[in-house]
C-alpha cells in the first residue's frame, strides 16, 4: 500500500489546526469546579477588600502508594486524573534537569528517541532484529516540577541510533541511522507545542556492502526544523501533528509531514499494566508525499513517580523503508517489539 497523494497533507495540516482551534475553545470555556484537594491547590481571595489579592496556597505532596495495590490506569480513559493533586503545583518556577517531557515522543513515530528491540518479518525480505539505542532528556524548565503533568517551557536534547541487523546473514549490520536534536517545548495537562532542531544521516553496513558492493547509495542527511502540536482528548489519548522543513538535506527534499493517535496511560499502573494503541503517518515530499503507515498495540506499564513508559506489543509498517539507506524500497512488516520511552 503506497500513501501517495496531496490530500494526505491537508489531512495532516487541518488535524494540526483542529487541535490548536480545541484548545483555544477549551480554555475560553473555562474549568469547572474541581474538589477536595484540587480546590485548594487554586487561588482563593483573602477578603473583600481585598478582592483583587490572590494567595496561592501550597499543593500538598503527592501520596506514595503501594507498588502492588496502585489502581488501574485504565481508569483514567475518561479523562478523570489517578492523582488530582498533579492538577495543579505550586512550585512554578526553574527546575535544571526535571522529570518528565512536556511533549512526549510520539509512541509509534518510527524516528523517535527511545529504547527499543524487536524481531521484524518483512516477508519478501528478511527476518530482522531492528533495536533503537537513545533517549530524551530535559535540560530545563520554566514551570512546575510535575514528571506526569508538566507545564511551562522546556528545553530537551534527544540522540538516537536505529541500528538493523539481518539475522539469518550472521546477524550483520545492515544499515543505521543517526539522530540528534534539540526540542523546545511549551504547554500544559491538555496541549502541547513543540518547536525543534535535528539532523539525521543514514549509512549501509560495512558487512552489507562487502556482501552487496553494487547496492545502489541512497545514503541521506536532513538538518530539519519542526513544528508540532498534541492534545489530550483524554487523560490517556492524544492526537498530534506536525510538519518538517529541512533547510539543508542530501538525497531528500525539505518537506516532511508526521500526524497520528496515541493511546496509553498517563500515570501508574503498578504490575498489572494496562493496554496501550498507537498510528503513526509519515510523509515525505521525495516519495511524491508518499511514505509509511506504522501500527502499534499492545501492553505498557507506567512506574509511580516517573514518566518513563515500557511497552511490549505487536508492530505492523507498511510503506517506504524506515531505514533511510533504503527508502526507496518498499516494505510490508510483522514484528513483536519491546519499547522503552522516555
């Protein structure tokens, strides 16, 4: 299946202008009344001569719970917080290397830092081991120091590796490409904007090509600017889109467009977990806006405190490679991947 035609670009583009538009809509609505704990994280008025004075009282802490009796996440797919306290923090102000991501990488985007390993079939190719070897880290942050339901501004620098290994050839390194980038982040629980930099190159194995010396190169480099916006339809699902421009590219050309859904929970799930589901859309203007339709479902786990989230599913891909060494070439895969995202 080839995703090749211009509509798919007005798709991506108004999904990114009807997220922006909700948002707004959201907040001209206003929040309704939230209780108990919730309620008195919020500005309360010292008196009526004092009616334009607002005091901020102080969150309370957010309660540890038992590793083995925390609720399930699965809970949260109406929107309705595990912990209300993370609603609102009162410690706004400069954290240097906080927790948590503002804008979180997109579960089934097939360039995204993170940790991954995972046995792919792509049946009129291989077996291969495609492993991802990287991460994200926040630099800092004007905001509040919440890792699951952060606010403010951030900085993150991210780096990633997406090595693939041909398993029957005496699992030789088949092709790899690198990534670096620097995000800057903005947003709050509901919406999110992400503005960044990165560069990516692409390399054919050394094995490969001794076994391969007439394999046409297709070896790419883009230095690329992103745009980006997501938004929690519920405390579990997001939508998100965004759109690339590299100002600097060898063997590609600037425009490239990303959109998808991702469904996962937000908080703690303790060791039972909870499901996770994400679609991710890649689009590229060398493939005529062509490019690959990425499928993931499966199982994810949450810890207490931290954001980091570790999954275990099913991956299907259908579209142009996503190793850059071979984007000409189209694949169809099958694969059983264990996920690790920051």
């Amino acid at each position: 299946m080839k995703l090749a035609n211009s509509t798919w670009i007005s798709v991506a583009l108004s999904l990114l202008a009807v997220t922006a538009s909700a948002h707004r809509t959201a907040e001209a609505a206003g929040l309704p009344e939230l209780p108990g704990a919730v309620a008195d994280t919020l500005p309360m008025r010292s008196s009526a001569a004092e009616s334009e004075s607002f005091t901020w009282m102080e969150s309370a802490p957010r309660t540890s719970l038992s590793f083995f009796d925390l609720p399930n996440a699965s809970a949260s797919d109406i929107g309705v917080p595990l912990y209300e306290q993370d609603l609102q923090r009162g410690d706004y102000g400069f954290h240097l290397l906080p927790d948590g991501l503002i804008y979180r990488s997109y579960l089934a985007g097939p360039k995204e830092p993170r940790m991954a390993a995972g046995i792919v079939s792509i049946p009129d190719d291989s077996t291969l081991w495609d492993a991802t070897i990287g991460g994200r880290l926040g630099m800092f942050r004007i905001g509040n120091s919440d890792p699951i339901r952060p606010r403010g501004f951030q900085m993150d620098v991210e780096a990633a590796a997406m090595v693939r290994l041909d398993i029957p050839e005496n699992v030789d390194v088949r092709s790899a490409d690198f990534r670096v980038g620097v995000p800057l982040t903005w947003g709050n629980e509901a919406s999110q904007w992400k503005f960044a930099y990165y560069h990516l190159s692409s390399h054919l194995g050394d094995e490969f090509l001794e076994k391969n010396p007439d394999f046409p190169r297709f070896w790419q480099a883009r230095d690329a600017l992103v745009l980006g916006h997501s938004l929690y339809l519920t405390d579990s699902a997001r939508i998100y889109a965004e759109v690339g421009w590299a100002f600097y590219s060898v063997a590609s050309d600037p425009w490239e467009v990303q959109f998808g859904l991702d469904y996962a929970p937000r908080v703690a799930t303790g060791l039972r977990g909870s499901p996770f589901f994400a679609v991710n859309g890649y689009l590229r203007e060398e493939l005529n806006f062509g490019g690959g339709l990425n499928v993931q479902a499966g199982w994810a786990w949450r810890s207490d405190m931290r954001s980091h989230l570790l999954r275990l599913g099913f991956q299907y891909y259908n579209g142009a490679s996503p190793q850059y060494a071979f984007l000409p070439f189209h694949e169809t895969q099958y694969g059983v991947v264990l996920w690790y995202d920051f």
